[in-house]
C-alpha cells in the first residue's frame, strides 16, 4: 500500500506535465496564427502596389517622372507592428479555473513528497518530525477564527451597503421580520461552527489517546429536534401574520387608496393613472391596436379620464394601490426600496397596495446622494432585454403630486376618438350590408 501511494506521484506529475504542455502549445499557435497573418497582410499588400506600379508604367510606355509619388502613397500601406493583447485571457473563467486546477495539483504533489519524507523515515526506524494532525487542527483553529472575522466585515460593511431603511410603511414590519430571522440564524451558525472547528482542533488525531465510540443520545435528540421545530413554527408563523396584514386589504382602506395600473410587456412598463372618480376602466385584450396598446374599452365611461404616464409619482403618507397585468410573458413588479413585489401574470391581475413614509428628496438628504432616485425593476428573467425593464418613481408632497397629475395628458386623446370613429363607421357599414343582403333574400 505504501509503494502505491508513493508511486501516485506520477499521475499528480504527469497531469502537470500534460496541462503545461497545452499550455504552451495555444501560446504557440496564437504565435503562429499572428505571424501568418502578419505575412499574408504584407504578401497582400506588396501584390496590391506591384499591381498599381504596373498599371501606372506599362511595358511599352517609357517610364516617365509622375506628379504622384508612388513610394510616399504605399508607405502608409505596410503592415504595421502588432502588440497582442492579453488583458482579455485574465478576465475569462476558463483562465482562472485552469490557475486554480494547477494550484491543487502544486499542492497534491507537495502533500505526496510530504507523505514520502515520512514513509522514509518510518522504513530507517526514526519518527516523522511533522504531525499532520496538529497542523490540520491549528489550521482549522485558523480557519474559525478567519471565518467569524468575515461575518463580522460582512455585517459591518456589506450591510450597511446592501440594507437601507424601508420607504413604505409595511417595510418596517418585512425589516423587521428579516432582522429577527437573520439574528436567529447567526447565533445558530456562529455556534455550529465553534463547536465544528472548535471540536476539530481540540480533539485532533493522537497516539497517546483513543477515540471514544459515542453512538446516541436520546437527550441530544430531543434538544436538537424540538428547539429548531419550535424557532421555525414562530418564524413561519410571523411571516404569515406579516404577510396577510400586508396583502389583506379592507375594502374600506381599498378605497382610499389612489389607484394607478401597471402593464408590463417586453421591454417596459405602461403605467396608468386613474381620473377625478378615481377608477381604472376595464380592458379587453382583443382591442388592442397600435394607438389603443393596453386594449381599453372606452364605451366605459371609467376610462375616459384615465391618464397615460411615463414615470411613477405618489405622494408621501397616501395610500396607493397598483393593479398589476403583463400583457406577453410572466414579469415582476418590484420596488425594493418599498419592500414590494409582485408578479405580472398575463391575464390575471394581481394587486398591492402600500403607503410610502419617505419622499425622494429626504431619501436623497438621508443616504448623502443628491441624485438618488427610487427605482421600478422587473424581478422575473423575462428575455434578452430585462435588464432595461426600468422605470423612475418620486415620491412628493400631496400639493406636488395634484400639480404633477394635472399636467398629465388623457389616454382617451383625439387620435383614440378618431380611431374608435373610424371602426363605429366600418361596424356600421358592415351592418347595412348584411341589412340589405338580408332584404334581397327575403325578396
């Protein structure tokens, strides 16, 4: 057995051996697929002013001096010096993984010249002056200590880079929830791993001491059971409660709220707002044309004040609630700084409603960013441009966001009412003469 760990090498060094000569062999190639192109750019470029030369001095006209200076117009025509550009190769996944594979080769081949030097020694009868077994445990030791650093760097500051407070009210009680969990879990995760590497290191390999066979312990089972059972009921159990205070709306409260519908479709969002009566009119898909995009039924009187928008604008402290529709493929209604999202399902609407507590320019003024501005994303991977999926929301004062909405245009313009005029006359037209063939028939 010892003799076939000693002779693994051989493969560890062998692979080396096979990934540097693949190594060298692509450089080679790039080498010479450069150089060749070099030399058929400058083969290609003496033909073309050889060619030239000729055309400008045949055989039986006697060369004669020219006002054009043929050396100075081909000069700019030779093939310059390339300078290859590796930058490139560094940043690629495949340049790194294949770094990484080497470095686990280096490393397996100095464990195997390690295992040799003591192999060696027990054949002389003399005892190997490195202990494994302690190094591994002091390196774990190592290894913990590094670890609770990192959570603490993690907390500390990618936390703050990450987390902000919530701009709606409802996002108190998701931040909350999260807080409490996250506490949760790092007591949890802390501790394992004191006890994982703390276990490690203190209970390392030994030949002054055995290893105590420890199969079961009924009171272990139980603390191990029943505590996470009981910590995962509440936390299951607050996020419902959360989430149903958050979704379950009065019809009350509903109506209070003012009421904007949101579609999305790839690659936007088409937004809009409800009139003085404060409701959306309905939609019917098969209605949709090139300027009647969102298929409104305007023989609903609802929808005739209904405006058309370009970016979100609610005022701080009032309720807003956002009807929700796609009109291709399933997308996501997502503002994180509100604490919202919800998917767009074709359809199918679906709702949220929320009341934001920070207006733009005191988020700007609290997170030090004059340019700072809430953001619409789509949270669904929806096709090629879903990362475009974007819209602006400001949050203003109830005096702002009336002026705001007054300045708004009507969906329901001339060029709808000319549309639906023009289709009311086709319908009509359609109906004499199915009128009149009826007539002739009956005759």
């Amino acid at each position: 057995m010892r003799l076939r760990e000693i002779f693994n090498i051989r493969t560890a060094a062998a692979l080396l051996v096979i990934c540097t000569i693949t190594l060298m062999a692509n450089t080679l190639f790039a080498q010479e697929v450069q150089d060749s192109t070099v030399s058929s750019t400058t083969a290609a470029i003496d033909t073309a002013a050889k060619s030239a030369l000729s055309e400008l001095s045949p055989s039986n006209v006697p060369l004669i001096s020219t006002a054009v200076d043929t050396v100075a117009r081909y000069k700019n025509m030779q093939p310059l010096e390339v300078t290859k550009d590796y930058s490139e190769a560094y940043r690629s996944g495949s340049y790194y993984l294949m770094m990484f594979f080497l470095l686990c080769i280096f490393i397996a081949i100095i464990g195997k010249i390690l295992k040799v030097y003591e192999i060696s020694r027990e054949m002389q009868g003399q005892k190997s002056k490195i202990d494994s077994r302690r190094i591994n445990g002091v390196l774990l030791g190592i290894a913990l200590i590094v670890g609770i650093y990192g959570v603490y760097w993690s907390y500390s500051v990618q936390g703050p880079m990450s987390m902000h407070e919530s701009a709606s009210v409802h996002g108190l009680d998701i931040d909350y929830m999260f807080n409490i969990t996250l506490i949760l879990t790092t007591i949890v995760f802390i501790l394992t791993h004191i006890a994982l590497f703390g276990f490690s290191f203190k209970y390392r390999g030994s030949e002054n001491r055995k290893a105590y066979f420890y199969p079961h312990n009924n009171s272990l089972e139980r603390i191990w059971t029943i505590i996470p059972a009981i910590v995962l009921t509440v936390l299951v159990l607050l996020g419902f409660f959360t989430w149903r205070g958050i979704t379950n709306v009065s019809p009350e409260d509903q109506k209070k709220a003012i009421n904007i519908e949101i579609t999305g479709e790839q690659f936007k969002w088409s937004l809009r707002y409800a009139g003085a009566d404060n409701q959306i009119g309905t939609r019917n898909y098969k209605l949709t044309t090139p300027t009647n995009g969102l298929g409104i039924d305007f023989k609903d009187q609802k929808s005739w004040d209904d405006k058309l928008v370009s970016e979100i604008v609610i005022p701080v402290n009032k309720p807003v609630r956002f009807t929700i529709g796609s009109k291709d493929v399933l997308h996501s209604f997502y503002l994180p700084d509100f604490r919202v999202q919800m998917n767009a399902v074709p359809g199918m609407p679906t709702y949220f409603q929320f009341t934001p507590r920070l207006t733009t320019a005191e988020v700007r003024v609290e997170r030090n960013n004059p340019e700072y501005n809430y953001v619409l994303l789509c949270a669904k991977i929806c096709g090629a441009g879903h990362y475009n999926m974007q819209a602006k929301v400001t949050v203003v004062s109830e005096a702002e966001y009336a002026t705001w909405l007054a300045k708004q245009a009507l969906y329901y313009n001339d060029d709808v009412k000319k549309e639906l005029q023009m289709v009311n006359k086709k319908s009509a037209d359609e109906n004499n003469k199915i009128a009149l063939n009826t007539n002739t028939i009956i005759k």
